[in-house]
C-alpha cells in the first residue's frame, strides 16, 4: 500500500497514546514492578525488551479470538520497558 493511501494519524490520537502510556507507567510504579528500583544491567534491559518481543510476536501470531488487545498491550510493554531502560541509562542506575 502506497504512503499517499494510508489512513492518517492525528496529533490528537498520538497524545491520546501517550496519556495511555502515561497512566501505563504510573500504575508499573505503583505496582514496584519497575517503577522504583533501577535495572540492574543492560543485560536485564534486553533480557526483558526480548521477552516482550517474543510476547509480541505470539499475539501477532494468533489468529483465534480478539488478538488485538493482545497485540497492543504487548507493544505498550515494549515501550514501557524502553522507557524505564533509557531513565536507568540516564540516571547512571545500571550496573553495566
């Protein structure tokens, strides 16, 4: 499919997105999941972006039932722990 016939995302859509994500994180830093607590290495970095991938690649996959809350939860969590990852980089919280 050509550019040109793509549907268009709005600036609106995009920050709705990011209020998602937003509330996604406080409730990852309420829960201690990630929130408080720095990464211990890049290593766990990519141990945990891998496992989301693979996640997301098994809820691409599926073809039974309603695949697409899966498949956007899957790359919410993607983004979460990119997000976390970069803050414990820039915080020098890792133990590289």
């Amino acid at each position: 499919m050509a550019l040109k016939d793509r549907k268009k995302i709005t600036e609106e859509q995009v920050e709705l997105t990011l209020d998602q994500l937003r509330h996604r994180i406080r409730y990852q830093v309420e829960l201690e999941h990630f929130g408080k607590h720095s990464f211990a290495s890049k290593h766990e970095i990519l141990g945990l972006l891998t496992e989301e991938f693979h996640e997301l690649v098994e809820a691409v996959r599926t073809e039974k039932g309603d695949y697409i809350p899966r498949v956007r939860n899957e790359l919410f969590d993607i983004a979460i722990v990119c997000i976390f990852g970069v803050t414990c980089v820039d915080q020098k919280g890792l133990d590289w």
